[in-house]
C-alpha cells in the first residue's frame, strides 16, 4: 500500500511539473512553440521541473487523512485546516473557486450553516480525488471522504461526479489492476453518474482544448487512461498536445497511472522542487500506511513554513518569465 500511494503521489507530482509549461496554451501554439518535444521545461536552462496546485491539493489531501485516522468529520476538518494554512503561504497557482472558498473558511461563514464551498465544477476536487481512492479500501468510505472534500471548494454536483471518478480509477488500479478493460467498464458504469458516464465512454479527441470545467477534464482523462493506462509518459504527451490545462490533466492521470507505473517516471528529468521530492512523499506515504493499518491519528508530517513561502515567491517569478516569453512569438 506504501508503494501505491506513492506512485500516486508522483505520477501526481510529474504530471504535474509535466504539464505547467504548456498550462494554457492551445494546441496549435503549443505545437508552433515545442514542435513535438514535451519535456520538463519550467526552467528551460536547466530542463527542470517544479510543481503546481495540483500537487499540493494530493498532499493536503493525504495529511488531512492522517491527522484526522479516517475519521470523516476529523477528516473535513483537517483538510480545511490545511487548505487555510496553504493560501497563507501564498501559491502562485490556485482555482478561482477554490480561493473563494477558502476566504469564507477565514470568515468563519460556516459557523453560521453556510457552506464554504462554492457553485462551480472546476477541477479542484479531482486533483484531490486520486489518493482518496489508494486510502479507502472500502467504497462507501471513499464516496463519503470524496463528498467532504469536494463539497469543502465546490458545490456543484458535477464537481463531485467527476472526482468520484476519478478515485473509483484510482481504488481499481490499487485494488484490481488485473481485472480486464470489460470489467473494469461495468463496475463504473454502476457507479458513476449517467450523464459523466456517457461523455467519458463516447468521448473524441477535438481540437477545442481541454479547459478547467469537470465534464471536460475528465472524460479527456478516463480516454487518455483507457489508451495509455501502461504507458503513462505517452499519455501525458497526448494531453499535453490536446493543449488548455494541460498541467492539472496531466497530474488527474499521473496520480491514477503512476499507482502502478511510478518506476517509468522517476527519470523525466531534472528535479527542481525545493520543498515536496520524492523522499517527503515517501515518508508522508509510510505515514498514511501506517494510519490507515492502525486507525490512529498521527501528526503529519508539514512543508508549510518559511521556506515554502520562500519557494512560492520563487516559483512565481518563474511563472511570470513564462508569461514573458508567451507575448513573443511564434504566435
């Protein structure tokens, strides 16, 4: 269980460093920009790679778990905590809803029966949604810890439906790897919403992009897994040229891939993430194990403090050299 929840965490976290440098460009651009070159690139000189939101909600996300033993209402609780905790030290990346929802936690809007989430299907739960499947052995656990951590940001049902996908993909890759492509299709037909269901089963490739809206992201992920489940730099290749939010696709299949085929991308390229490598996802995942065997609460272990915030100042000076360098052609 230690290795599938790590190989999550950084199919996760190479997805994630994957996909930023391409983060909102079209295909076309991309294509004009890169050729058919992908690589980490966010620090062209170096060819290196840092992360994003994307990874940070996974970890949030599995600490949550751990301070709270699987506990549902410790769980929300926990994850609360750390979201408020993680917008002071000042990502350079977040969801609009997301933000939103995290300054009616800091106004306490729920102590008075509102809800801190916000009406939107953007992808912010999905990014959390991966390891919930790794940890919940049991499928009404994860259908409750996904509700809770949906419901904490975003409000729209859709929102919920797509992240509850996306960790049954991840609950069969940890539990049911073997099961064949035709059992795996009736099991979630069974449990997903008809709607989501029908534009992932039937889902093409287009030439739109692939934007930040749940029933877009998803369904572009559920194809590029059923194409690339065992070859998971090929897929995050494929959404990549597909172009839009290329890194929070890419870390959705990444956090579902790399349960089983983490070995394939610990050799992408340079890793320039000062705070979350791949040893403090190792140990944050022998931790979980741990609580997950025993049920018992631990503290987890932290990357907040005053070198995050020194790192996220860092990474937004680099974002903004990308910006830069996105007015210059070729357009």
């Amino acid at each position: 269980m230690k290795n599938l929840l790590y190989g999550s965490l950084i199919g996760t976290a190479v997805g994630d460093m994957y996909g930023l440098p391409y983060e909102g460009l079209s295909a076309r651009r991309i294509h004009k920009m890169f050729g058919n070159r992908t690589q980490f690139a966010l620090i062209p000189f170096i060819k290196g790679g840092m992360i994003s939101d994307d990874t940070d909600h996974a970890v949030m996300t599995v600490q949550a778990f751990i301070a709270s033993g699987g506990n549902p209402m410790r769980f929300g609780r926990s994850l609360k905590r750390q979201l408020m905790l993680w917008l002071a030290h000042l990502p350079a990346g977040i969801g609009m809803a997301t933000g939103r929802s995290i300054v009616k936690m800091y106004l306490g809007v729920d102590m008075f029966g509102c809800k801190t989430g916000v009406y939107s299907a953007g992808n912010g739960s999905a990014m959390r949604a991966s390891v919930l499947g790794v940890l919940c052995e049991d499928l009404q656990m994860l259908k409750t810890l996904n509700h809770i951590s949906t419901t904490l940001t975003h409000t729209d049902p859709k929102a919920e439906h797509g992240a509850y996908l996306v960790a049954l993909l991840a609950w069969v890759e940890a539990r049911h790897a073997k099961w064949s492509e035709e059992e795996i299709w009736v099991f979630l037909s069974c449990h997903i919403d008809p709607e989501l269901w029908e534009l992932s089963s039937t889902y093409t490739p287009n030439e739109r992009g692939i934007t930040g809206y749940m029933y877009d992201t998803v369904p572009a992920v559920f194809w590029a897994w059923r194409h690339f489940r065992h070859a998971p730099l090929e897929g995050m290749a494929w959404l990549i040229r597909q172009g839009g939010d290329t890194d929070t696709t890419c870390a959705i299949f990444g956090g579902i891939v790399g349960i089983n085929h983490y070995a394939q991308l610990t050799d992408m390229g340079r890793w320039c993430e000062p705070v979350i490598r791949p040893t403090f996802l190792l140990k944050l995942s022998e931790q979980a194990c741990h609580v997950q065997h025993t049920q018992v609460s631990q503290r987890p272990i932290a990357f907040a403090g005053v070198r995050t915030l020194c790192r996220n100042l860092l990474f937004l000076g680099v974002v903004l050299l990308h910006g830069f360098r996105r007015l210059l052609p070729p357009y």
